[in-house]
C-alpha cells in the first residue's frame, strides 16, 4: 500500500512542479472542472485517496502523518460532494481569478506535501 502513497506523492510533485513553470496550466484545468460532472468525479477521487492514505498508513515510515494526510484529503472530498454546484462554481472561478504568483506559491506547497509522501513511502 506504501506503493499507493509513493504514486500519489510523484504525481503531485511533478503536476506542481509544472504548476511553477506554467501556472496558467491549473487554470485551464479548473475551467474543465466546472462541469458538475467533473466534479463529482473530482470528489469521489479524493475520497477514495484519502480512504486510501488511511489504509496505508501504517506501511510508511510516517503513519500519523499519512493518516492525518488521508483524513483531510476524505474530508475535502467529502466537503466537495455536499457543497453544492453554485458554491463549488464560485469557488473554482475565484481560483481562476489568482494570480500567478499565488498558483506558485500553491504549487511550492504541493511540491513539499509530494516529497513528504514519497519520503514517508520509500
């Protein structure tokens, strides 16, 4: 299951370490996810990644943390499924509207929270 953990940290690296070099990416990919299909599809991803990160927790070198990691990741989800189309609209739009700077910022994030999943997995 740390195999999970070690995908999932490889994939946000790398998407955020795109992010850094052209953050207009992540705007061209929230306009997609303003259909409410997508997000469902969005939400249930992030359930089952964080059910996933729970389950293998115990398998890293770092399982508080990778629970913890998978509880917020569920509850993000979860918050995604219920807070209806309008609200999940105005919340991508105002995303939309950040500059690039602020994208960068987000993508240093994601870029330390995929290596501390690769190191908790390897």
């Amino acid at each position: 299951m740390s195999l999970f953990v070690l995908a999932v940290g490889v994939l946000i690296t790398a998407g955020s370490l795109v992010l850094i070099v052209a953050p207009g990416v992540l705007k061209g990919i929230l306009s997609v996810f303003l259909d409410k299909n997508w997000i469902r599809v969005a939400a249930v991803a992030r359930i089952g990644i964080g059910v996933l990160f729970i389950f293998a927790a115990p398998d890293t070198r770092f399982p508080g943390y990778i629970m913890g990691a998978g509880v917020v990741i569920l509850l993000a989800g979860l918050t995604l499924a219920f807070m209806g189309s309008a609200r999940t609209k105005a919340f991508v739009e105002w995303w939309m509207a950040q500059s690039n700077t602020v994208m960068r910022l987000v993508a240093v994030a994601g870029i330390l929270f995929g290596a501390s999943c690769i190191w908790a997995a390897i």
